[in-house]
C-alpha cells in the first residue's frame, strides 16, 4: 500500500492575497513534511473557477514547487484536462516533459475531462465531445514524448511534423492515470492501460466492483503507452489524532465541509443535457453525505479518521479489496488548524504507515518495474 | 463557506402567495410538453433576488421554461415560469421568481397549492419543424418571446430537470408564516430534444427578476413527459441555512 496527498487547495473566503499565499505554503509545508515521513505521491487537480472548492488552477506550478522542496516524494498532475479548449495537447507535452525532469523522473501524469459546467462553460467547452478529446489526447501523449518528431492529423488537434521538447526524463515515459469518478470510466482506464485514480468516496461495495472490472479488463488492455500502468488508487481524508474520538470529530468537520463545497459545483448534467455526461460522478453520493458543513451524520465508510488503530483498520478494508494507493485529502477551506494537519501527518507516518511498509507483490509497482513489464 | 442569498421574504410578506394548509393534493400532468432555456446571467444582476436560506449558483443561471399541459384537473392549460439557478444546502433548486398562467383557474389553484408566484396572462406553445416556441404576453405586452432552434432528439436520460422552490405565507405550528416550499414533480420521459436557446424578448421587470439580463445561452430542451405537482413534503425557514431550517411536512412517496 502506498500513500499520498491529494491537493484541491481549498481557499474561504475572504480572499486576501496574504489568505491565499497562506495556504499555499501551508501545502508546501505539509508536502515537504510528507516528503521527509515517506509518503509515496502528492497530486494536484487542476480546476478553474470553483470557488472556495479549488484555487488550483495551476497544479503545474504547484507541483514544480512541490519538486522543488522535496526529494523523493512522487508528483503527480491529478489531473490535467484533456480538452482543447482547457490545454493544448503540444503544451501538456512540453509542460509535463519538463517537470518530470525538474523533479528528477517523480511525475506521474493524471488526465480527464473536467465534470463541472462552471469548468466547461467558462473554456466555451462543448460537453458532448469531451470524452473523446480526452481519447485523443491520451493516445498522443506518449508519442509527444517518445518520437523524436511527431505530427498529427485528428478529429480534435492536428500539427505538422515537429520535435516536441524537451522529452520527459522517466522512460519511456511517466506513469499514466485516469481520473475515476463516473461509473465507467475504470473500465475507460482499463482498456487504455492506464491507472486508475478513483476521486470518489464510493463505499467498499462500490469500489469492490470497479476494482475487480478494472483488474479483469486490463489483463486484456491495448494500452496507449510504452506500458501498462496497472494500478488503483483512491482518494481519502485524512485526520489521525490519539484520541479516537478527537479524531473522527475533526475528520468528519473536513469530511462534511469538503462534500458541501463539492455539493455547491454545478456538475455539467444538471445545466446541459448530453449524452456525455450522464452520470453525476461523485455528487449524488456527496449530495447524500453532505446534508450541512456542521452535519454529524455518518459519512461513507472507511474514512481515515480517528485514532491509529481505527485508520489501520480503514486502510486494511481497501488493501484487501485491491487498492494500491491511498491518497488523502488533508484540508478544506482550512477547518484544520496548520499545526494539527502537520500532526495528524506525523502521527500517521509513525504508527500507521509501517504496518504497510511491506508492498503487496504484483500490486504496487513502480513506474519502473512496470516499464520492465512492458519490455518482456 | 458558500455566498448565501440575500432576500429577507418575510419583509414583504403580503406580496407572496399565501396556501390555506400544506396538504395540497397532488395532481397528474401526463403528456406534458415542457420547453426549457438555461442561460448564465451576471452575478451582479441576481443580487436580492434568493432567499437568505439558500445559495446562489455559480455560476448564476436562470431557467425559463414553457410548458403545454394538455391534461390537469382544471383542464388544459399552458404555464410559463422563471426560475433562479441555487442550491437548498446541498442540492440544485430552481427559485421560482415569476410564472404566467393561461388560465384563471390555472393561477389561482397554482397560488393556493404550491405557493407559486403567478398571474394570468397569454401563454403560447408552439411547434414548429425547425423550433419550439414560447411567448408570454401580460396586458397585451410581450414579456417573453423565446425558442428553442435546430432541436435535435436525445434521451430522456440526458436530460435532468431539477425541483423548485417557491416562496409563499403557509399555516405550520399554528401560524401562517412566510417559509420556502419544495415542490419536486416527478417526469416519465416520452421524448427529449436539445437545441440552441434564443430569447428575442424578455422584460424581467414582468418576471420580479429585478435587473436580470440575460448573457450567455447554456442549452434547451423540450421534452414529452408524465409529470405531477406533487404532495407538499418539505418546507424550509427562509432565514435560516436551509440545512439547519427544514421541516419535513410528510413522508416520502412509495417510489423515493
């Protein structure tokens, strides 16, 4: 089991600019810490114009910083938007390239289509046509970075031939993921050989299910890189206190203040009616949890709140359904004062982590064990 | 914490309609046909015009919807209303700011069930092989005149129709008092088409829509589908978060 932060960088207003460059270095400082305790990845989202919600709208910068600062922990775009109108295909190359090799060969590149009206509207983005952007651009990526000239002809982008620079460090290339939040979308990942890196709080029943249809499809995948990238991970909060019940009632603060943020985006199916987004993703589920930011209704199960023993307890449950990384949410619209987030951190590294020190074989393996995979 | 409204709608209640009790009976609205235009307005234009309870939409949006109901227990008539994109805590709502009904009886018993703010006035729906029209005239002015162009046909399941939320003076704890009232119909889907929105006239003055202007079109509907105005199930204090403010009235259908 591997473990790692995940950034929405979630920002209350007022918005003072002292407010903002506050929590930003908050997260820098945490990534740092994690870094030193040995976490595994740090993610960034990339969104625009959700307020409150996520001011990372430039998780490139953020994660340059990230890899500026730290040694060892891995950095991952979570995700890039994969639409034309959001991110040109040629510049997610050369911005990805040249991150991977700033942070020494530690990106893992994360791609998706965006779920959000508030997202697709501000770009002008047509909803219908999102996946499919997404499809092409997955299955250029890998050829941007390993051919030494590339040149397209597509539905969405097109360029002449061209050297596309520099080229990534890792290679053949960095890990790739998906996004998983609509049902259906591990089986997208899947058949791709992609990673599939849940964003939903589904409960174990749920996830039990995509995991085992994504492991069963990817035996048989196509994929669009130099490698299959077979691996789950999902996303979590993460608050570890010594007194069990201190730490379920603050886990459960951040819990409910993050899934009413969520509630408040206006996801794309409730405004435009595609065929393209028919699910909601993952705000029917939040919509269920989030009745208010002070609510003290149960949320979905296995949580890592709480006291060391009743996260490892949490963490054994997703082990034992197929998860390979955990990624945490640490904060939102900063409920969590500095100081405790940096202890919960510490608390976990020490009594929670060793007790999965030791990798599931055939499960968790690097970018370049996988690598080797691909060339046998 | 999310931005919250700003109207206090106890300060006017006179202005609102008033429901002699909250056990408004349901009534069934099949082969409904229901035009609807989402456009995004300027935040500064919405400003007042959502109840303290809830929350705005972001961004802000509007829905005016057509509908042509052929069937109903005051017979056949055609309603047209605007609603404000929001949220009641968690969830999408449509805060109703002003509805034209085509009938007398249509607005009264509208008035007096739901707590829908609504006038008699000209209602049209119109069909036509290149668009669906909707027009609105109160006095003999047009207050509204939109379409729906080039619709193209979808499913049923594409389209999502989110519940409304009226402002009205209603009985509860043996007080007739200003509250918010949920009104969540239920549609069974026999057609659904998607096109462009075009509004050629709207007078928001008309609608109570203060200085709302309409900016950028998001996508229309029509739709062929069963619906009902449902039992009244829950109401909320319009000055308080809506999650720490609601009252269930009753208990949820068999199918919910």
């Amino acid at each position: 089991m591997k473990f790692g932060l995940f950034y929405e960088i979630s920002i209350p207003r007022p918005w003072t600019p002292e407010k903002e460059r506050t929590v930003y270095n908050n997260c820098l400082e945490q990534v740092k810490l994690a870094d030193e305790l040995g976490f595994d990845h740090v993610w960034a989202v990339e969104h625009h114009f959700l307020e409150e919600y996520s001011h990372c709208s430039a998780p490139e910068l953020f994660l340059t910083a990230c890899a500026m600062i730290t040694k060892n922990i891995q950095v991952g775009h979570g995700i890039v938007v994969c639409v034309p109108e959001f991110n040109h295909p040629i510049k997610i190359a050369e911005k990805t390239a040249t991150l991977d090799i700033l942070s020494g060969g530690r990106l893992h590149v994360g791609t998706g289509r965006s779920a959000t009206w508030t997202e697709l509207g501000g770009f002008r983005a047509n909803p219908d046509i999102t996946k499919k952007s997404w499809d092409e651009f997955v299955r250029c990526l890998p050829k941007m970075w390993m051919q030494e000239t590339f040149s397209y002809q597509g539905e969405f982008w097109s360029m002449p031939e061209r050297t596309i620079l520099p080229k990534p460090y890792q290679k053949p290339h960095p890990p790739m993921w998906v996004a998983v939040t609509s049902p259906g979308t591990e089986i997208d990942a899947a058949d791709r050989g992609l990673g599939s890196l849940g964003l939903s709080f589904a409960g174990f029943e749920e996830q039990e299910k995509k995991i085992s249809e994504y492991r069963r499809r990817i035996k048989s995948c196509e994929p669009v890189g130099a490698f299959v990238n077979e691996q789950v991970a999902t996303t979590n909060f993460l608050f570890c206190h010594e007194d069990e019940k201190t730490g379920v009632e603050m886990g459960k603060r951040l819990g409910n203040t993050f899934n009413y943020l969520a509630t408040q985006l206006i996801s794309t199916r409730e405004v435009f009616a595609s065929p393209s987004y028919q699910s909601l993703g993952l705000l029917p589920a939040l919509r269920r949890a989030a009745t208010g930011p002070d609510a003290n209704e149960q949320q979905t199960e296995g949580m890592a709140y709480g006291d060391p023993a009743r996260i490892i307890r949490a963490v054994k449950k997703w082990e034992s359904l197929g998860v390979d990384c955990i990624n945490f949410i640490l904060n939102a619209n900063e409920v969590v004062p500095q100081d405790q987030v940096m202890a919960s951190l510490r608390l976990f590294a020490k009594e929670v982590m060793p007790v999965f020190a030791k990798e599931p074989a055939g499960k968790a393996l690097s970018a370049h064990a996988l690598s080797a995979r691909a060339a046998e | 914490m999310p931005l919250y409204g700003t109207l206090d709608i106890t300060a006017n209640a006179k202005a609102l309609p008033t429901l002699a009790n909250l056990d408004t009976e349901a009534w069934t609205l099949p082969k409904a046909e229901m035009l609807q235009l989402l456009i995004e307005v300027p935040r500064s234009t919405t400003d007042g015009l959502l109840p303290k309870a809830m929350h705005p939409a972001l961004p802000s949006y509007v829905i005016l919807a057509v509908t042509k109901y052929s069937e109903s227990p005051v017979g056949p008539f055609n309603l047209a209303v605007l609603r404000l994109g929001s949220r009641a805590g968690a969830h999408p709502r449509g805060f109703l700011l002003g509805a034209v009904a085509s009938t007398e009886a249509a607005a009264k018993e509208l008035r007096g069930r739901w707590g829908l703010l609504v006038e008699a006035g000209e209602v049209k729906f119109l069909r036509r092989h290149d668009r669906v029209m909707g027009t609105v005239a109160k006095a003999g002015k047009t207050i509204l005149d939109c379409a729906l162009i080039d619709p193209q046909p979808v499913a049923g399941t594409d389209v999502q129709y989110i519940n409304w939320v009226t402002a009205a003076n209603a009985p509860l704890d043996g007080q007739t008092q200003p509250m918010l009232i949920q009104v969540d119909p239920k549609y069974t889907f026999y057609k659904a088409e998607r096109g462009k929105p075009q509004v050629n006239a709207f007078d928001a003055a008309a609608w109570n829509a203060g200085a709302i202007t309409l900016a950028d079109p998001i996508v229309g509907t029509c739709c062929t589908v069963d619906t009902d105005l449902p039992r009244i199930r829950f109401v909320m204090d319009p000055l308080k978060p809506v999650f720490q403010g609601t009252r269930r009235i009753r208990e949820s259908r068999a199918d919910e």
